[in-house]
C-alpha cells in the first residue's frame, strides 16, 4: 500500500474517532434503554408486591374478623347466662326474705298470743290472791 497523505490520514483519523463516536453514543444509548426497562420491569415487580401483600392484609383482617366474631358469639351467650344466674339469684334472695318476713310475723303472732295467754293467766291467780 501506497504511503497515504498526511490530509489523508487526519480525515481517515476523524472518520474513525467519529465512528467511535457514534458507537460510543449507540453504546450509551442502548445502556440507558436497558437500564429504562430494568427500572420499569423492578417498578413493575414491586407494584405487583404491593398487591400482594394489599390482598394478603385483606385475607388476614377477614379472617380475624371470622375469628372475633366467633369468640363474640360465647362472650355474649356468656353474658346473657351470667345475667340469668343473676335475676335467678335475686329472685331466690327475695322470694327467701318473703317465706322469712312470713315466719317472723308467724312467730311474732305465737309469741303475742302467748304472751297474751300467760298475762291472762297471771291476771287470774293475782284476782285469785286478791280475792281471797
């Protein structure tokens, strides 16, 4: 090959470095496509994460609902029997104050007529003695 001219080189040179150039900026643009598209495929996955763990918060606070519900529904039935014990017991508690009330008028009653009786009778010895 013929020795090229000075000119020659120095455009061939350019040519080259601006090819270099231009594969260089093809290179980067292409990296920056790639690195888009790997920023938007992440974003992606972690959108779909986020339904994930959304949907398995639902599940979980649906099922703790359940779970409440079904301890509500002994409480409650807990409560109501407590309740009832309770009117029964007051119930009780009156009605035995009532037979009470009825014994110790029942027993004032016996006392008062004997009383009665033995006043009678003492009248009537102390008659007996006064008249003698």
């Amino acid at each position: 090959m013929p020795p090229k001219t000075k000119a020659k080189r120095m455009k061939a040179e350019a040519q080259k470095k601006k090819k270099n150039a231009d594969v260089e900026t093809e290179s980067m643009h292409r990296l920056t496509v790639l690195e888009n598209e790997l920023l938007r495929d992440h974003l992606a996955l972690r959108r779909g994460k986020a339904h994930q763990t959304k949907a398995s918060e639902d599940q979980l606070k649906q099922w703790l609902q359940g779970l409440e519900a079904e301890l509500e529904e002994p409480l409650n039935e807990g409560k109501a029997i407590y309740a009832e014990r309770a009117k029964q017991a007051l119930r009780e508690r009156n009605q035995t104050l009532a037979q009470l009330q009825i014994h110790m008028a029942d027993t004032e009653a016996k006392y008062e007529e004997n009383l009665h009786g033995s006043l009678d009778l003492l009248l009537a010895k102390l008659r007996a003695i006064m008249t003698q």
